[in-house]
C-alpha cells in the first residue's frame, strides 16, 4: 500500500521535489530495487498485455519474462540493478496482510460472479486484485537473477527499509520502487516507473527526500509522522483526515502524540489502542543488514545456466534467451568502459594559472616581436 495520499500532496506542495527523466539519465548508476514490488508489476502488466507465459505444468511464467527482459533494458541502459528481496513481514503489518487477505476473498466472489455473467471487463479486474506474489515467485526471481549476474540482497524485513538503507550508506544512488515509504524509510533519491515496460512510454519519477522536506516545511520525523497520518502499512489512521488536514496538523503540532492532545477525537475519532509509536519506532529503526556487511557483486551471465532454467519446462525461446545473454555480456562491458571514459574524460575547462601564464608569455612574444621591427638599422 505504502503511503496514502503522499503522491498527490507532493506534487500539490513540493512539485520541485519530482524530476521526470528518462531512464538513460541513469547511465552508471547503482540501483537498489524492491524486487517484490516488481514481480508484481510484471505479473500484473504481462497479464494485461495479453502475453501471459505458463510453464508445462500451467504455472505463470510472467514474472521471469518481466524480470529478464526488463531487467536487460536497464543493462542497455548503463544502470547497475540489486534486486532487493523482503524477509519476514513485521508483526505491526499483520493487520494490513489480513485486510488484504479478505479483499481477496471478496475479488474472489466478485470475480464468480463475473464469470457467470460473462462480464468480460469484471473479470479482467478482479482477476488483476487476486494478483499475488508467492515464495516459489521470489525463489525462481532470485535464481533466475543470479543466472543473469545481477547481486540479490536478502533483507532481514522490508524490501523498502533495506533498500533505503542502501541509498542512505552511499552503497546505490537511489531506490527503485511504486511504494512511497521508501522516502518514509528515509531512501534520500526515490525512483517511480523506472522498471514499467518501454511500451508504457512512462517517463522516471525521481523524488528527492530533501526537497519534499523543505516544501513540506518538515524535519524527517514529522515526516514520518506525517505519513502515519496519512495511512501507512502499520497502523490504522485517524478517521476523517485527509491529506490537507494532515498536513495542517502536523505543520501546527509537529508530533502526532500533540495532534492527539489537541484535536476533537468525537469528531477525529483514532483508532482504538492506536500504536503509531511502534509505527513511529519502524520507519526510524528498521530491522535491516548493515550495509557494511553487505557485497554487491555483478558478474558475467550465465548464458548456459539461463537456457537450462528458462527454456524446457517454463518454454522459453532458446534463441531469444541466448541472444538475451549476449547483450548482458555486450551491455556489462559496455558500461565499464562507459565510466572509465567518464572518469578519464579530458577537461574543455582552461586551467587559470595556466592560461596566465600563455596570455604573460604571448604579451613578451608580442612585444619582442614588435620592438624588433621598430628598430633603426645603425
């Protein structure tokens, strides 16, 4: 779910905190990916795009087509991709996993229902809310990630507070995902749409920390108060504010321990037995590795390992897969060179001190040359 609210008041208050780019913007870069967050997409977005893949056995093979092919458009693209992977949920989520849970039980009913109707659309919908991301999805991305010589991090919890982690240590430039927490999290440059297909013609959203920050007239901790305000996946939030009122009201208390004191609660009423504290106390001290201890390696594909896993069983084209391991292995060199260039790039910038010294030099050239010809010959 991530952040209620907080795109559109973004965009309301602090627009200059969101850059559009295009996804070569991001030649060289190091980027760490909510890998969960993607599988979605790529089992949601294949879905649509009426080219969904099963194995022999009829399992969907969609998120491995997402997770190769768009993961080789990045490549091209000179960026750097760590898959970023969510450990076990915390505890405060629970509630938010059963809500889910039993919205997939309605879509369930509702997409019966639609079935027998013969309602076409219906059906299209409901089938995309029972869209889920299952362990043997994560196990077979993370195979098939390694395969290719894309790193894998493994995070303790949330994706999201790993890969903020991540960014904050110097360890990438920025996080990849649709779930705004990651700036909860405190992730300082926030990457949207960067892994949608090249169909989609969606330009990058990059958020910048600092500038949401300063148009929102906050410090990080009213700001993650802010966002638990507004609706986060740990708690539940004060019925009948909205993000306008949210923000008013923390601007004016800073704390949401005062918004409490403060406010009408008949009117405002809180959730019974609300924990925002706990909420409060995960975005500031996630369970997360510590960057230091964490190697981020890419390495050469394995173009046999990848026919033997993709093709077969999950009936891939061995020729496109091969050919796919070819422009991994062409784009990784490609990118190399492309910093090395970069970092050896000769200046156009003349050095001062130098240019000094040619124009001293070039006035005595001029002025030996000039009391030469005004000499009278004895």
């Amino acid at each position: 779910m991530g952040i209620q609210g907080l795109t559109k008041l973004i965009a309301d208050i602090a627009p200059q905190a969101v850059k559009e780019m295009e996804i070569k913007n991001y030649f060289g870069r190091k980027i760490a990916i909510d890998a969960s967050m993607s599988l979605y997409q790529f089992l949601i977005a294949v879905r649509s795009e009426g080219a969904q893949l099963t194995s022999v056995d009829g399992e969907t093979t969609s998120h491995l087509m997402g997770t190769f092919y768009r993961t080789i458009r990045l490549v091209e693209n000179g960026i750097k991709p760590v898959y970023v992977f969510d450990g076990k949920p915390p505890e405060l989520k629970s509630h938010q996993l059963n809500k889910r849970a039993e919205r997939r039980e309605e879509a369930e009913k509702e997409l019966q229902k639609a079935t027998e109707a013969g309602d076409q659309a219906s059906i299209e919908k409901f089938n995309r809310r029972l869209v889920k991301v299952t362990k043997q999805h994560g196990e077979e991305a993370r195979s098939l990630l390694r395969l290719m010589g894309i790193p894998v991090v493994e995070a303790p919890c949330e994706a999201e507070a790993q890969c903020a982690a991540l960014v904050k240590a110097g360890k990438v430039f920025a996080t990849a995902t649709e779930d705004m927490d990651a700036l909860t999290f405190g992730a300082n440059v926030l990457l949207r749409h960067l892994t949608f297909s090249e169909a989609r013609k969606m330009p990058v959203q990059e958020i910048h920390l600092d500038r949401v920050l300063d148009g929102l007239e906050l410090k990080h901790n009213e700001f993650i108060d802010l966002c638990i305000l507004l609706g986060c996946d740990y708690c539940g939030s004060i019925r009948g504010v909205g993000p306008k009122r949210a923000i008013e009201l923390i601007r004016q208390h800073r704390t949401l321990d005062e918004v409490l004191k403060n406010i009408d609660t008949s009117k405002y009423p809180p959730p019974e037995n609300w924990d925002f504290a706990d909420a409060r106390r995960l975005f500031l001290e996630p369970e997360i590795k510590d960057p230091k201890d964490i190697e981020i390696k890419w390495t050469d594909p394995d173009e046999e390992g990848l026919v033997k896993f993709l093709c077969g069983d999950k009936q891939f084209n061995e020729e496109r897969v091969r050919n796919g391991a070819k422009k991994l292995m062409k784009a990784r060199s490609t990118t190399t060179q492309g910093r090395l260039d970069g970092f050896f790039k000769v200046s156009t910038t003349p050095n001062p001190k130098r240019k000094a010294e040619e124009e001293k030099k070039n006035a005595a050239n001029k002025k030996a040359k000039t009391g030469g010809r005004g000499r009278k010959p004895k």
